[in-house]
C-alpha cells in the first residue's frame, strides 16, 4: 500500500504541487503508436521513443528534486498484478516476438506513417521497443514485465494503449472529489479502468476525504475539461 496524506484535493490549480500522478515511462504502447495514424493514434505527430523515455525520467527526477511526490501508475499497476500473483503464459522474447509482428503489420497497414521532425526516424521502432521491454523485465521481473505489456500492447485485436502516459486524462481531482473520466477517442476509452484499478488497489482512493465518482452515458469528460479557481469549479 502506498503511504499517502490525509486531505488529498485540489483546491486552487496554481497551488504548489505536492502530489503528481504520472503514467510511466512510455513503453511498447507507445512505440506501436508512433506507427498508427494520427487520427488514430491522436499523437500530434510520431516521435522518438527513446528520447521521450528520457525526457519522462528528466521530468520525473526535477519534481522529485523540487520536492513533489511522484505517483507512478505503471508501477503501481505492476504493484498489484504481483500481489495478485500473476503467472504469465508466455516469456518476454514470445511477447516480443508477437509485438514485432504488430508492429510490422502496422508499417504495412500505413506505410504513409512519418514524422515530419527529420530527427525522428520511426524506422527505429524495433530497437525501441527491445529496449522498453528489456527496462520492463529489468524493474518488474519477467512474468510483471509480460503481463504489463501484454495488457497495454498485446492484446490480440485491440490498439495499443498509446497515450496511456497521459495521466490527467483517465481522471480529475476537482477540490476533493476524484472525477473518473469517460474517453471520447476508442484507443483510449481503456485507460480508465487501468488507472482506477491501480489507484485502488494502492489505496489512494481510500482517503476518507474524497468522493468517487465516475462519468456515464452519453457524455463525455476528460483532461482539461475541468478546472479550479479559487475554490471553484469549472
């Protein structure tokens, strides 16, 4: 369970921060993504992984220096896969393999898939998603590792969860209610629940001094669809 402070609430949005919540470090998801379309994917324009990968670690490691808590959902969901001993079905090479083979299909699905940074070559994408799965096996153990990329990547017939490092989207703390979001785009109408799951199996959503909520129907409501000000919401 993860130690938290009683009265988490977000009272005013240019407070200091003390507490952050952030996706991970982008993974296999994110490589899969960089080779969909734009209107798919809803990446402004694909990107270096490997790079984004560092800038994530650069931002994490200022908060943290500048004294924020950092709150991260991948860990935390990796967290609770082991707790719940999980045993994976297949080895991380097996699971390499069949993301490879994805992701070839998606270069043949959308060859006109590029980046318009000259920077950027998204003909890279095997070496970054070797090198995301071999951090994953690294820092959460073979059968974590697979199981992680498995929901986020592997799915047989599903679109990676590409924005899953997006970490305001799937939820809102609006004063001292915990606003569950629901997704406009498809590719990331799944994040929600790996989010909630997470956060609630760490115990963060046990704070006595929240309310829980989570948006149906027909509408939608998402990251910065909610703001507030001085005690108000907008």
């Amino acid at each position: 369970k993860l130690e938290i402070d009683s009265g988490l609430g977000v009272f005013e949005e240019t407070a200091p921060l003390k507490k952050v919540l952030m996706g991970g470090e982008p993974g296999s998801e994110a490589v899969l993504g960089i080779l969909l379309p734009t209107k798919i994917s809803h990446f402004q324009e694909p990107f270096d992984v490997h790079k984004a990968r560092e800038e994530f670690q650069r931002s994490k490691d200022l908060l943290e220096g500048s004294g924020v808590e950092v709150v991260q959902v991948k860990k935390l969901y990796a967290n609770m896969l082991s707790a719940q001993g999980y045993k994976a079905e297949e080895s991380i090479e097996s699971i390499k393999k069949r993301l490879t083979i994805k992701g070839v299909d998606y270069r043949r699905q959308y060859p006109q898939v590029v980046s318009k940074d000259k920077d950027v070559n998204i003909s890279d994408w095997p070496d970054w998603l070797n090198e995301a799965l071999k951090a994953d096996e690294k820092e959460y153990g073979e059968d974590i590792a697979v199981g992680l990329n498995q929901i986020c990547a592997g799915r047989k017939d599903d679109l990676p969860l590409a924005n899953l490092m997006y970490a305001r989207d799937q939820s809102n703390l609006l004063l001292s209610t915990w606003i569950f979001s629901s997704m406009r785009h498809e590719i990331r109408q799944p994040e929600v629940d790996i989010y909630r799951s997470a956060l609630s199996h760490a115990g963060i959503l046990n704070d006595q001094s929240l309310d829980v909520v989570s948006i149906s129907g027909k509408g939608q409501f998402e990251g910065g669809d909610g703001i507030v000000h001085d005690n108000i919401v907008y």
